[in-house]
C-alpha cells in the first residue's frame, strides 16, 4: 500500500525527494563537520592532559595522584602519558604500546586547510595501531605534553558521532519533509487533484454542471490554471449547444426541404403551363414564378448543405487534379452564355499532378469557385469583355497551390471583409452566403484551405491548397 502511494502519488514522490535531498545535503556538512569533530576530540583530550599534568605536578601524594590518573585514563581512552623537558621525555602515567604502528599528530601546527583526508582516514582507515598526540603543556617549564591513544577509540568515537548525526539528520529530514509535504498538498496537491477530477468528470459528461463555484482567485500558476480549465468549460459547453442547435436547425431544414421540394414541385407545374399561355402577360408572370420557385429551391438546398457539411470524415485518395478540375468546369461553365459572353477555360495544370484529397468534396469546392467566377463574369455589361478563366498548379511544401483566376470585376469591399462568414457574404439577389463558407470547410477538413490572394477590377485569384500525394 505504501509503495503504491510512493510510487503513483505525486505527493508521495514529492516527501521522498524531500527527505533524500536533506540528506544529501546533511551528508555533504557532514565531511567538515566530522573534521570539527576529530580536532575537538583530540584537543580536548589534550586539554584534559595538561589539567592532569598540573594537578600532578602540584599534588605531591602519590595515592591521590594515582587515582587522578586512573580516572583520567578510564575518560580519556589515553593509555600512556609523557611530558617532554629539555629535549628529554619524563614519563607521568601508563604503558607505552607493545606493538603496532604509530601514527604522529601536533597539535600544536595550525593547519589552514581542513584535514578532510586525516578524517575520512580516521573513520574508514585500518583501527590497528595507536595515535602519538603532541600538545602544549600548561606546566612552566615542559615544553610539550606527549600522549599515546589507540586509534581504534577515535575511530569509535567519530562512527558513534556518525550514528548520532545520522539519526538527527534523519529526524530533521523527516520534519521538514513532513511540513513542506502540508505545505504543497494544501498549495499544489489538492488543487490539481480537484482539477483532475474536474477533468475526468468532465470528459465523462461535459453537459452535465457539478459545481457553480466561480473560479480561483489565486494569482499564481495554480489559479491561471483553474481559470483556463473553467473558461475552457465554459466555452466547449456553448460549443456543444452551438453545435445542438445547429443539428437541429438541419434536421429542421431537411424537413422543410424534403416537404417545400414537394410543393415546390407542384406549384412548377403550375408555373411552366402558365409560362407557356398563349397570353403574354401570363406567360410572363409564369416565368418570374418559375425563376422565384427555383431560388426557393436553391436556397433550401445551400442552408441544408451548410447544417450537414463537417459531419463525415473526408476520404482521402489519390487523385489527378487535373482531371477533377477539368469535369468541375465542364459542368458548371457550360451553361453560361454563349457568343460573345462565352466564358473561357484554359487548364495550366499538368496532367500528371497527383494529390491527396476527398474526390467529392474537392469537386465541390471547384465547383463553387468555377460557379462564383462565372456568375461575377456573366453580369459584366460589355459585351466585348475578356470572360477567362485560369487554373494552375504551384507546389508549396508539402502542399499544391491551385490558382483559380478570373477576368472580372473583382470583390467588393463588403465582400472581401465577410468572405468566408457563413450568411454574411452574400453578394446578390437569391445568395445565401454559404458557398465559400462550405467549400472552405471542406477544404480544411482534408488538410487544406482556400485563400483569398488577389482581387481587383482586372479580375480574382482563389489558392486551393491541396496535400500532394
């Protein structure tokens, strides 16, 4: 259970690193620290020494001497005592060692650097052998003080030192992890678990409200965050409804549509045999009822085309653009004007360009732009007028460029600032404003776009990206 908090909670991971890192850090102090240690040790038992010598000197009895230097050895760890007069060492109290080697220390040198080497030595180094510890004499007229200490009980003594700094180091890593842990599960830990939760409750469900809380008012990272994730809600939730209403809305028109084409179809009936009256006021009115009722049925069917665009994941195939070019202008120039208003079409594209693309709805995006170009040329008064339309292909990147150009009369401004605003770009009598709008959907969902490059009183340029195969 506790492996499983350590290694899944953030939390858990987060009073480790804690703890390890005050470790580390105590065991780097530790070095110096245990240097401190070993000097303070031996002077002490050279202050002791000197203490020991005066009471000797000024203590003629000899029994009471002898059990001040039999207590002073017990505290001490010292087993042998001299004092040194005259180049001439005196003996004071117990027995040089028998055997092993003797390892010299002075005290009395000041050392500059810290003895990190003499430390680490005393404390992993081999314990055999003994310490030859010189040091100043308080006693007037010996020049220094001579002591002989087994190794092994400075080694005892720095690993008993050890032992406790580790315990302490261990407490105080405990405590400071234990407070800054309070500290981040009450500042960063529950935050982010509410926003987790908040998350996956959200996912499951992203209608449904659980909480009217407003948003944190912390400033930091933690409260822009929960801000975010709450702007975030609260935009996908009037997407969702956007979108509910939209699915409706087509649902609505499909219905419509399928119920007007059936009166629609009717009344044309009745619209073409009053068109065909031999009386001409008849006749006329029976045309402008049949042009009225073939923009009813236009219209409906653009409004329906828009609610039901984006609902179906493009099919990507290889196509030669060429070709689809080539039938979207057969069908869609053919049927505007002939003569001197003809329009014409020239195919710069070659005819083994290959791209990526949904055959039908890059059909249709061509299909809209060929339509468009064609109706702004056909309106052109002069009869004289160059009616042209161009397509070539420029590679870009991992994309193609299909440039649709045309000679005519170019873009109002109104038109230019609402081009691709669904109902806003309508630019005539019976125009939804749709056309660009889908066809640029269509575009973007297989990876590409329709641009606006040029436009003026010499004509427009539409680029179609296009991903190459």
């Amino acid at each position: 259970m506790i492996e499983g908090f350590i290694s899944r909670r953030l939390s858990g991971k987060l009073l480790l690193m804690t703890i390890g890192f005050v470790m580390l850090a105590e065991l780097v102090i530790f070095i110096p620290s245990a240097t401190d240690f070993r000097q303070d040790w031996l002077n002490d038992r050279a202050q002791q020494a000197g203490l020991l010598a005066l009471a000797l000197t000024g203590v003629p009895d000899y029994e009471a001497s002898e059990i001040l230097t039999q207590q002073f050895m017990q505290d001490t760890d010292v087993i042998m005592m001299s004092a040194k007069r005259d180049g001439m060492s005196e003996f004071m109290l117990g027995q040089p060692p028998t055997a092993g080697d003797i390892e010299m220390i002075d005290l009395r040198e000041k050392k500059r650097l810290p003895l990190f080497r003499d430390a680490l030595r005393a404390f992993f180094g081999n314990a055999d052998g003994s310490l030859r510890v010189l040091s100043s004499s308080p006693v007037q007229g010996q020049d220094a003080l001579e002591m002989i200490i087994p190794k092994d009980r400075l080694q005892w003594a720095m690993r008993d030192y050890a032992r406790r700094i580790a315990v302490l180091s261990l407490a105080i890593a405990v405590i400071t992890g234990l407070l800054i842990y309070l500290a981040m599960l009450f500042m960063i830990i529950r935050p982010i678990e509410k926003l987790a939760t908040g998350l996956a409750d959200f996912r499951e469900d992203p209608e449904k409200r659980r909480s009217n809380l407003p948003p944190s008012s912390r400033k930091d990272e933690i409260g822009q965050l929960q801000r975010e994730f709450f702007d975030m809600k609260q935009g996908v939730r009037a997407s969702f409804k956007q979108r509910e209403r939209l699915a409706t809305l087509g649902m609505a028109v499909a219905k419509i549509n399928h119920d007007l084409r059936n009166v629609l179809a009717s009344a044309s009936l009745v619209s073409d045999r009053l068109a065909g009256d031999q009386d001409e006021r008849i006749s006329k009115m029976g045309n402008r009822l049949t042009r009225a009722i073939d923009r009813g049925i236009k219209l409906t069917s653009e409004v329906l085309n828009f609610s039901l665009s984006g609902q179906e994941e493009p099919e990507l195939e290889v196509v030669r653009i060429s070709l689809l070019v080539g039938e979207a202008a057969g069908d869609t120039l053919g049927s505007f004007g002939t003569g001197p208003r003809r329009i014409g079409f020239t195919n710069n594209i070659p005819s083994e360009l290959i791209v990526t693309a949904d055959k039908d709805s890059t059909y249709r995006i061509f299909h809209n732009l060929f339509r468009n170009a064609a109706q702004a040329m056909a309106k052109m008064p002069d009869d004289d007028a160059v009616r042209q339309l161009t397509v070539e292909a420029i590679p870009s990147g991992d994309h193609i460029s299909v440039l649709v150009k045309d000679t005519g009369p170019g873009l109002p401004d109104k038109a230019k600032d609402n081009l691709f605003k669904a109902f806003a770009s309508a630019s005539g009598r019976g125009s939804t404003g749709l056309g660009l709008t889908i066809s640029q959907d269509l575009a973007k969902e297989q990876g590409g776009d329709i641009l606006l490059e040029s436009t003026s009183e010499a004509g427009t340029v539409f680029a179609v990206c296009l991903q190459k195969a």
